[in-house]
C-alpha cells in the first residue's frame, strides 16, 4: 500500500465495517488526493459527512449503532490490569481507561493521582518482554477527523514513550517489548452523543491493551501496516 495512503484507506476500511454493521449503503471511492492523505481530502471528507449524517439519522430514530471491525476488535482486546495476576483471566470483560486526556494533556504532565497508575502499568509491561501491547488514543467529537486525528496519535504516542522511558530508566532493554500506539479520533466514543463537558471527558481516553495473537485486530494490523512502528 501507499504510505502516503495508509491512514486514508484506514479510515475508510473503518466506514465501511462501521456502514455495513448499520446497513448503510456506502462504497468507499478511491482518494485521487495528490500527497499525503490524512482522511481529510475534501472526498474523504464528503464521505465521513455522509456516514455520521446516516448513522445520526439512525439514532434519533432509535435505532441500535453497531460498530464493527477494527474498531469493535480494539474494544475487545484483553485489556491490562494494574496486577499481573488479572491477565490469567479467560476471557476480557471491558475496556480499561488508563488517563484522563483533560488532566493529563492540559497541564503538560501526569497529576499526582496518575503517577501510581503509569508506575504500575509499566510494571506490569515489564513482566511480559515478548509481547505486543496496544496504546489507543481517543478524543472527544469537538474538532474535525484531520484535528482530531492528530490529537489522538500524539496522545498515544505519549503514553508509549511514557511507559518506554520508564523501563529504560529501570535498567530493561526497551528493545524486548513492542508497544504500538494509535490515534482513533472519535471513532469510538464512550458516549456517542456527548452534549455536557463530563461528558465529553469520558471520550478523552488513553487506553492500554494486550494483543491477542491471531486476533481479528492483530490480523488487520498486520494487513494495514505490515511494517509498523517498533
């Protein structure tokens, strides 16, 4: 694939599981954008505006949204514990949010409260050289796909270096663990229609996950960037 393209054609995979689980009738049109596409082309953007307008339409109607793919297998990961004892588990049963963005972002660093938290998440991602975690950044659905985009990447980038800085300091070889982070923007809000602030806070979030092996997101992964970031 284009690497030019990667994130376009991302984002359209997404609408078109996202458009497919809703019944939304959608064929996503090839980007012709010249450059680096960030989704936000104004073809790109047409399309975004067409399936939120449908999958609006079908929630005042009081209809159910489902979410599919890549975005639905990011939301079933087996997510991390603050004990290495939870991932003995079974089966996943939620999605753990690790930081408020509000907190963490506005005031250029960890409040207090936090600190433990990121302490005992990298603890727990020390005991597992070997394996792949996932870092997902989200926004809230004030600002366009191209601002939000960028916010949510720069997010979950900071929560990986974070957490990588802290095993180099505690003397591991960073090199033993992978830790991918990706920006969502709004695609997976807690609170779809968020109106009041408490709200839209629920939908800033940096979430930590375990990737399962062979997983339907571990498989797309591997399709959509073959050479991901070590």
């Amino acid at each position: 694939m284009d690497k030019s393209k990667i994130t376009c054609e991302t984002l359209k995979d997404i609408r078109k599981q996202v458009a497919d689980a809703n019944g939304i009738v959608y064929t996503p049109a090839k980007c012709d954008f010249e450059g680096v596409c960030a989704g936000t082309c104004p073809a790109c953007e047409q399309e975004r505006e067409y399936i939120e307008k449908q999958i609006s339409l079908k929630r005042k109607a009081g209809e159910i949204v489902k979410i599919a793919g890549l975005v639905a297998g990011l939301t079933t990961l087996a997510p991390l514990a603050t004990v290495a004892q939870e991932m003995n588990a079974p089966e996943p049963t939620e999605q753990i949010s690790l930081l408020s963005e509000e907190y963490f972002f506005e005031f250029g660093g960890i409040k207090p409260e936090y600190e433990d938290r990121i302490d005992q998440l990298t603890e727990l991602v020390s005991q597992m050289p070997g394996e792949v975690f996932v870092i997902t950044g989200h926004t809230d659905g004030r600002g366009s796909e191209a601002y939000n985009l960028k916010l949510s990447q720069k997010r979950a980038d900071y929560i990986r270096n974070l957490i990588l800085n802290k095993l180099e300091y505690q003397g591991f070889n960073i090199e033993d663990y992978k830790i991918i982070s990706i920006g969502l923007a709004n695609i997976a809000p807690n609170i779809p229609d968020a109106q009041t602030e408490p709200e839209h806070e629920q939908n800033r979030r940096v979430s930590l996950f375990l990737l399962k092996e062979n997983s339907r997101v571990a498989t797309i992964l591997k399709e959509k960037f073959p050479k991901w970031k070590e």
